[in-house]
C-alpha cells in the first residue's frame, strides 16, 4: 500500500481591506446608537418636563375655578341681602304709611274733641282732658313716624352698600373667568398633540 499524505487546505487570507471596512461599520454603530440613546433621554427629559407643566397649570386652573366659584357665591348672597333690604326698605314704607294714617286719625279727633268742647261747655274738664291724651297719643305718632323714616333712610343706605358690594363681586368675578380662560388656553398649548 502506498501512503498518501493529505495536505489541509490553506485558509484564505483576511484582505485588510474588509477588516477596516469591519472595524468602521463597528464604530459607525456604536456611534448611532450613542446618538439614539442620547436622543431618547433628551425626549424622555423633555416629556417629564412637559408633564410637569401641564400638571401645575391643571392645578393653577382648579385653584382658579375654586375662586370663581367663591366669588360667585359670594354675589348671590351679596343679591341675596340686597333683596332682603329692599323688602325692608318695603315693610318700612308700608309702616310709615300707617303712622301717618293713625296721624291723620288722631288729628281728626283732636278736631272733633275741639269742637265738642266749644259745643259742651259743661264737659269742658272732661274735654281738655281728652284733648290733653289725644295729642300725647298725636306726638308719640309723630315720634314714631320720624322713627321709622330715619329707619328706611338707613335701608336705603345699606340697599346702596350692597349694590356697591354686589358690583364689585360681579366684577372680581369678571376678572377671574378672563384668567379662567388665559389659563385654560395654556393648559391647551401645553398639552402635547396626539401623533396621528
């Protein structure tokens, strides 16, 4: 038998070429993903930020709400006791308007006592007695109807108080419903649109 020798095949040479070509592209991807991994933290950093904003505007808008809601409570009581004064200011005319009709009244009889007194001459101490009471009864009438006159101009005074009151709460109010809108067209540019 003759013995055969097999000679293993010799392995291709790397060209340098290829290796450079290798060791580039290496580095070019390591490169862009250095790049997307700086971007998607920037991103992410920018969202959080973003987020943050929109959270504290939702909470400056809430707060806004809240003292629009106060102000306008606080009209409708301030309404509330205009209408009360003014039913007030009502009941108190309609009172006046008795006093004086008692007034009147009692000068009609006052009258009348006179001129039973010149008629009875024999109840002339009976008469002036009368006369006497009936125009203690007319002062304390008069008393009373200046009483209640001064206590409808303190009704009107404080019907004035209160529309005053009540103008200048329509009027924070105002002013709380334009910052209402200002910070809800905030919230509106702040909240991130959706990507189709």
């Amino acid at each position: 038998m003759t013995d055969v020798t097999i000679t293993p095949p010799t392995p291709p040479k790397k060209s340098p070429v290829a290796g450079l070509v290798i060791g580039l592209l290496v580095i070019a991807l390591v490169v862009v993903a250095a790049i997307c991994g700086s971007n998607i933290k920037n991103l992410n950093h920018q969202l959080a930020q973003s987020q943050a904003a929109l959270t504290q505007s939702q909470g400056e808008t809430a707060a806004v709400q809240a003292q629009l809601t106060d102000s306008k409570a606080g009209a409708a009581k301030l309404q509330t006791q205009l209408d009360e004064s003014k039913a007030g200011a009502v009941k108190l005319q309609g009172q006046l308007a008795a006093a004086k009709a008692e007034a009147a009244k009692l000068e009609g009889e006052s009258a009348e006592a006179q001129v039973a007194c010149a008629q009875v001459k024999t109840q002339l101490a009976d008469t002036t007695a009368l006369a006497a009471k009936l125009a203690a009864k007319l002062n304390d009438a008069k008393a009373w109807g200046a009483k209640l006159q001064k206590q409808v101009d303190d009704g009107k005074v404080a019907a004035a108080q209160a529309d005053a009151q009540l103008k200048d709460a329509k009027a924070k109010a105002a002013d709380l419903q334009a910052k209402l809108d200002a910070a809800q067209a905030e919230v509106v540019k702040l909240t991130p649109k959706p990507h189709k």
